[in-house]
C-alpha cells in the first residue's frame, strides 16, 4: 500500500518521531555528568536542524561527532553558567528574604533581571556552538549579542521552555521527546536569527538553493568574521 511505503508520509513522520527520541535519549544521557550540559545541547541542536531536516551524515554520527567536537570549549561554559546561576540564586534568595526594605528590594529586581539575561543567554549558546567556531570569550559575545538583539525570539524560547517543563513533570514519559521537539521548534526563530546575523555583514554562501518552506541555514563563521561583525555592532 502506498500508505505504508518507505516514501510515504506515515512512514517519514515515524522516522521523524524515532530520530526525536534518540535526539532526545542522547541529549539526556549527555547532561548526565552534569558539566558536559552544553556540548549536550550544542549536538542536539546540531543533529535536529540538519540531520531531522534533511541533511547531514545521521543521528548517531552528527550527535556524538559534534557532541566531542564541543566538549573543550562547552565543559568550561557549563562550568561558568553553573556558577554564574548558583551567585545569582544565593543573592535571589538573600533579597527574596530581606524584600521589605526598600534598598534591598531593588536589589532583588535587578537581580532578576540579571537571572532572565542568564537564562537567555544559556539558551543561545548551545546553538552558538554547534554553529560558529572561535575563542571562549568570542562565544559569550555572540550568545550575549544573540540574547539581547532578539527579544521576541526570547521570549518565544523561554515560552517553548517552560511548556516543556511543565509538560515532562506533568508526564515524565514525554522526556523521551520533548527535549528534540523543543529543540526542533526553537530552531526556527534561531536559525532565522543566524541567518540574519550573516546576511547582514555579507557573509551568507549561496551554495544550496533552498525550497520555500525551508527555513534559511546559516554557514558557519570564521573567527576573523565573527570579530569584524561583533565589532561593528
């Protein structure tokens, strides 16, 4: 039956639903030591926009191979955005505690303010790294540029999140595909983002043509072309 042939659309949309949840399994089992959180999500972004979307070498091979590739420059971000969130949780919670004076009230807004900048940033970088190649600080800098050049794209993210969340604790099952569903969403204000971002400083490629119901790929950025963007803005 051409329902059930290799081509059809069931047989595609299982295929779809089986990559998602052994995206989904290996971004998990990646997080698992905790400091490896962001090669995790670098290689869940990377194995979704390019393997779920069309392209690429296959799940197993582009998530692992861009998982390592990461694990230099991601282990100390992780590190880094750990202790950035647990100053920022301590100081929330002194001025949680402390809110009926004036001063420190204030202190407790900015300190939110700082903690939803970090949050945002956090969700930009795994993307940065599975994209664009340069130094620790060349990284922060476009996570940070990203985060702040695109607040709808922020608020979308953030939104996507905590529906996520709040789906996986009221059904723990849906963690075996949520995290690349959620993932697979984000990518489109994301790549649209880097798409941008490229297209602005003259640096897209037009090696592929893309159909219209694709969304734009961004190519990766040398690090000399990342510095002459990041520092005209």
């Amino acid at each position: 039956m051409v329902f059930f042939s290799y081509e059809g659309g069931f047989m595609r949309a299982l295929t779809r639903i089986a990559n998602m949840m052994i995206v989904s399994f290996f971004f998990l089992m990646g997080c698992v030591p905790v400091v490896t959180v962001l090669p995790s999500c670098a290689a869940a972004y990377h194995t979704t926009v390019k393997v779920l979307r069309g392209s690429g070498s296959g799940v197993i091979q582009d998530f692992f191979t861009t998982w390592k590739d990461n694990l230099r420059q991601g282990i100390p971000l992780t590190l880094l955005a750990l202790m950035s969130g647990g100053i920022l949780a301590f100081c929330l919670r002194f001025g949680y505690q402390n809110a009926a004076h004036g001063w420190v009230l204030a202190y407790f807004v900015i300190g939110c303010l700082m903690a939803l900048m970090l949050v945002f940033v956090i969700l930009w970088l795994g993307p940065v790294l599975s994209r664009f190649r340069g130094s620790l600080g060349t990284m922060l800098r476009l996570a940070l540029y990203f985060a702040m050049s695109h607040p709808l794209a922020d608020v979308i993210l953030l939104s996507l999140l905590t529906i996520v969340i709040v789906l996986m604790d009221f059904n723990p099952l849906l963690t075996l595909i949520l995290p690349a569903v959620f993932v697979d969403l984000a990518a489109g204000p994301m790549e649209k983002a880097f798409a941008a971002f490229q297209k602005s400083w003259d640096l897209t490629t037009d090696e592929e043509t893309l159909n219209e119901d694709e969304l734009p790929q961004a190519r990766e950025l040398t690090t000399l072309e990342q510095a002459k963007a990041l520092e005209e803005n």
